[in-house]
C-alpha cells in the first residue's frame, strides 16, 4: 500500500455494517486498526465485539475515495458517515471534529469518568504539568474572549439559567463555597494577589464604568432583597463584627496618609456645604 490520504471502511461481509474512517498514512491506519482489534482493546466496542463474534476473515478494509488536501479530510468522512443509515454503522460519533458532540453519557459512564479525573489530578506532577498548560493556553486574549461570549448565551438559556440557580442555592452548596473560600483567603500569597489585582490600571477602569456600578448595584439590590440573606447579615453584624471594625478604623487613622486624606475630604465636604449655604 502508497502512502496517500482516503476516506476508508472497515466493511462486515456478514451483516453489511461499515465502520468509516479518514487516515493521511493509509497502511498505519489499517495496522493500527488490526493491532487493537486482535489485542482486544479497540476504542470502538460495537466493531470490536463483531470481530470477537465473527472473526478476522469476515471483515474487509476498503478505500471509497482518495483526497488531495488533507484539510478535508474531516469534512467529507462526516458526510461518508452520514450516507450510512444508523443501524447500518458501527461509528459512535457522527461530528468527526468534537466525536462526544450530541451524545448522551449514562449515570455510570458519568462516573467512571469522573472518578479517572479525580485519580488524575490527585497526582502532584500531573496537576502541576495541567496547571500549568492551562495558564499558558489563558494568556491568549483570543480564548478569554471567546470563553465569555460562550458562558454569557449559555446563561441566557432559561433551561440552563434556572437549573444552576437551583443548585447554587441549596444550603449543602453555600457551605461548600464559603469553606473553599475561606481556605483561599487563609493564604497570605493569595491576598496578596488579589491586592495587587485590585490596584491594576485596568481594574480601575472597570470599575469606574457606569454599565459596571449599575449591575453591582442592582445585584446588591436583589441580593437584599431575598429574606434569608438579610437575616445572615444582621447576625453577622453582631458584637463581634462591630468590635472588628473599630479595631480596623483605629488601625487606619493610626497611618499618616489615611489622615492626610481624609482631613482634606472633610475640608472639601465643609467648603461644599458654605458654598450651597451662601447660594440659598
């Protein structure tokens, strides 16, 4: 077999079902198809349990066309797949650039990935070598963009919207958020962080923004407006929380430039007020 780019099948000359596939080595493919089908560990289960019932010699590898451009490879085996009817098929995925796109995982598959997930990110070297390539691939300004436009339409779906609202407000939730953040803020790398976030230029300007205030304002605004949450802040708002906040002001009014500026404020406040004395 010469090297060239194909559209193939993997035909059962049994019942008639195809498996249909796209490969730039054709003869790499067929060996690699043939490899995992006699070892037992091919990723496709529906063509791997038809060659342990039938067997090596009822299936037939066959080019239905050749292609110049590599970059269509993709395109024209989706549309070779969707020439076969469902039950005539082995294929699982019908979108050959995003193969889970439209396919529904059961509760154990949901699992079982799950669980891999967690055994993977367990591991220190794996985690920080993710992490990693994780901060590299945000620096692209490209990518944030693109991962915001997302997660704003898929807010604005009602389905979706309501459904995450509903988990976000159970009780076991809250408490799982409050413990996470409490364990960030017990470290002194991340309050710092986020002090040197806050300072930034372009932090700043946002914040400054009238679009910015008014949507911080209404969130407050519905946020007080919920009974329970008001409840939580008077209590919290006890003895305590008091005692706390004289402490915190006698600590600022104890720095000199706190009470540079604040002198000065008050003096503009008294000027303000004359002025609007002197004009009624």
């Amino acid at each position: 077999m010469t090297r060239f780019h194909v559209i193939y099948r993997i035909r059962n000359l049994k019942n008639g079902k195809v498996y249909v596939g796209s490969a730039l080595n054709l003869f790499a493919r067929w060996s690699r198809h043939r490899a995992d089908l006699r070892a037992n560990r091919h990723n496709n289960r529906y063509l791997q349990r038809a060659w342990n019932r039938h067997g090596a010699q009822a299936f037939a590898f066959e080019v239905v066309r050749r292609i110049e451009n590599p970059l269509d490879l993709r395109r024209l085996e989706a549309v070779e797949i969707a020439k076969q009817p469902p039950h005539h098929r082995y294929n699982i995925a019908i979108d050959t650039c995003a193969p889970t796109r439209g396919r529904r995982l059961s509760s154990a598959e949901c699992k079982k990935i799950s669980r891999r997930m967690r055994a993977t990110w367990k591991h220190p070297k794996t985690r920080k070598q993710r992490v990693s390539q994780i901060r590299r691939a945000w620096k692209s300004r490209h990518l944030r963009q693109l991962v915001a436009r997302n997660s704003r339409a898929m807010w604005k779906k009602p389905g979706f919207k309501k459904k995450h609202l509903q988990a976000m407000r159970t009780v076991k939730h809250r408490k799982k958020l409050s413990v996470l953040s409490k364990q960030r803020w017990a470290s002194a790398a991340y309050r710092a962080k986020m002090k040197r976030a806050h300072r930034t230029r372009q932090y700043r300007l946002k914040v400054n923004q009238p679009k910015y205030r008014e949507a911080h304002r209404a969130g407050l605004l519905a946020w007080w407006a919920i009974p329970t949450n008001r409840r939580r802040r008077k209590r919290a708002c006890g003895k305590q929380w008091r005692k706390k906040l004289r402490l915190a002001r006698l600590r600022l009014w104890r720095t000199a430039g706190y009470r540079k500026k604040m002198v000065r404020i008050r003096r503009l406040q008294g000027m303000r007020r004359a002025h609007a004395a002197k004009k009624h």
